[in-house]
C-alpha cells in the first residue's frame, strides 16, 4: 500500500515527501485524494458556513495580499465593529439560507478590551440559534482565548497564509511564532481550529509544502484548512503577481487531502475566478467546504443560486448537521436562496 493511504493521522510530513507528493502525475495525485477522502467523508456532501465581516478595514497588520490593511489604499470604505443585534440579525438570514456555520472576521491586529464583551455576546446569540460560531479576530492572549471558548465559541480561525520561510516576504507586522502561539492557545481551551494558507502570492513549491507541513505536523490536525487562492487587489503590493496555474492550485487541495484526511478542506478565497470545471476538480481533490454569500470579506463570490445550481449538477448536496433533514435542509436553502439573491449583506470567506 502506498505510505500516503495509509489512514494513520501523520504528524511527522517531511519536505521531501510533501514536494514529491505535490509533483506526482496529476491524475495519481487525484485518485489518492479522492480513494482516502472516501474513507472518512461522504464524497457527496459539501460543508456551507456563512462568513460576516463584523469590522472591516484599517488593519494595523501589513499582509501584502490584503485590501483591508490600513497600510495600502484600495479604496475600501472603513467600518466601525458593528452592532450586536445586527450581527445576530445577519446570523438568522444565514441559518435560513442553510448555513450551518456562521463565522464572523474583524480586521483587528487583536480584539480589545473595550470590544471584546460585544464579540462575547455575538457568540452566545449566534450559538443561540442552533448554529455553529467560528470567529476571527486576529492574535489573542490566553485570556480572551478562555473567555471565547466559555462563551461557547466553536472555531477560531487564525491562518499560517505560507512557509515560514516566505512569511517574512509577505507580513512583518506579526511574527509566525505569535501565530503558531494563538493556534496553541484556541487549542489548549478546548476549542477547534480553522487555519490554512493563500496560493498565488509568488511562493516556490517548497513553500507550499511548507505551508502543509506547518499545519499537519500541529500536535493535532486543524479541523478545518481553507485553502485561498490569492485575489489580487489593486492597491495592494501582490496586485500584479503572476497567476497560480489552476492545476497547481488543486494539487494542493489534494495533498492537504492526504495529509489531514480527517479535516474540511475548504475551498477558499479566489472561488469566483475558479469556473465550474475547476471548482468541480477541487471536489474530487477532496475540497469539501466552501462559503455561501456574495462577496469575501471585500471581494466578489459566485452567488449563492449558482452554488446550489453547480451542486446540483455534480449530485452533491450540502452537508447538514444531524438534527435537520436532508430535504427540508436543502428546501429551505432553495427557498431562502431565492428570496437573497439581491441581498448583499453576506461576505465570504477569510484571511487573517
Ligand atoms: S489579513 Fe487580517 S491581519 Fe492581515 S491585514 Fe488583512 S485583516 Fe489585517
């Protein structure tokens, strides 16, 4: 049996095997992806979150891949945090569209004093709902890493973006240390982890591999890995970086596959400039999450009628939690989606 099928959950990747892996015949890569993805998840169902920027831009952080980083002009209208009952308003739309998850970013280098008790009382009204709470606030002390989790929080995403060794060429306002120090802390209060990386910012294939070895070699496996290809925004420092191959792109979501084969592999940012044929071949790498809504963060995503209509066409369904049924769940996401599809109140997946 070929070492990358055992099932055993591996800790100890190395660079070797992981640049190996990424450079196989794509076709070998792909039925590795897809025979262990069957192993653990029903190839046929998709987990759908909703994300809501809760606080956008002025970012004191200079990721070079970001409009909302207050180091760049892109043009981006600032926002204040917004108000509670407006995020819980947004949550509800979002439950009624089908999302079982409902994750809310804010453009923070860390939370504050004086904003965390509004973040906490998000979480407990969201968590209200049924739904699943995932925040992402930037880097966080043990302190207000225990208040999210007593507040019922069920994800923190926090995302190593790249390699260590090509971090520096893209963010040098924190460090990868604080980074992997706030996925230790999320960890430690019992919570679980969403973090994953960017493609397309210029790194070498060695990075990629990097990037996964970083997470899969964590004391435990992220249980869920967006994998984001760059959106390149004009004003932005990588608004003019050359264009990842796509069959690169989906290498990628294959050996994340194989090396975390337990976790949501989610495909992320950059999903409007994927076509149907490309977000069809991430399935089959084993991609099974994407994020419903309108736009990501600041930047375009497929509409939410288009998802459902590409689902539909490939016989995959979303993925519902236990207490729903698989038609009333799928009825009242046709139904919802309907009614939404001029709103514009959703943004979609995160970096941070
Ligand atoms: S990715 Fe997050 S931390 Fe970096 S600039 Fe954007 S909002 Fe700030």
């Amino acid at each position: 049996m070929n070492a990358s099928l055992n099932p055993v959950t591996r800790h100890d990747w190395t660079l070797t095997e992981v640049t190996a892996l990424l450079q196989q015949p794509f076709n070998d890569l792909l039925f590795q992806a897809q025979t262990l993805h069957r192993q653990h998840f029903n190839a046929n169902r998709v987990q759908v979150s909703t994300l809501l920027s809760i606080k956008t831009g002025a970012c004191p952080e200079d990721c070079k891949y970001c409009p909302q980083s207050g180091h760049y002009n892109t043009g981006l209208d600032k926002e204040k945090l917004m108000e509670v009952q407006k995020v819980l308003d947004e949550a509800q739309r979002a439950k009624e569209i089908g999302s079982t998850r409902f994750c809310m970013g804010a453009a923070w280098k860390h939370p504050s004093a004086k904003d965390l008790p509004y973040v906490l009382e998000m979480v407990k009204g969201v968590k209200a709902m049924g739904m699943e709470t995932c925040m992402t606030l930037g880097k966080l002390d043990q302190e207000q890493t225990q208040a999210l989790a007593d507040a019922g929080l069920d994800y923190y995403n926090h995302n190593l973006d790249t390699s260590p060794e090509f971090y520096g060429s893209i963010i040098t306002t924190r460090t990868y240390a604080e980074r992997l120090q706030t996925l230790s802390y999320v960890r430690d209060a019992g919570m679980k982890i969403c973090s994953g990386g960017i493609l397309g910012m210029g790194e070498s294939i060695a990075d990629r591999a990097g990037l996964l070895i970083q997470l899969a070699n964590l004391p435990e496996h992220p249980e869920s890995v967006p994998i984001n290809m760059l959106v390149k925004v004009e004003g932005t420092p990588l608004a003019n970086v050359d264009d990842i191959d796509p069959f690169d792109f989906i290498r990628m979501l294959a050996v994340a596959r194989i090396m975390m084969p337990q976790s949501h592999v989610r495909l992320s940012a950059g999903r409007e400039q994927m076509n149907e044929q490309m977000q069809a071949l991430a399935f089959l790498a084993g991609a099974n999450s994407i994020f419903y809504g309108e736009k990501l963060l600041t930047t375009g995503n497929p509409q939410a009628d288009k998802d459902m209509q590409l689902f539909a066409r490939l016989g995959i369904k979303p993925e519902a939690r236990e207490e729903y049924a698989d038609e009333v769940h799928q009825a009242a996401i046709e139904q919802a989606i309907i009614e939404q599809r001029d709103a514009s109140l959703f943004y979609d997946a995160a970096t941070h």
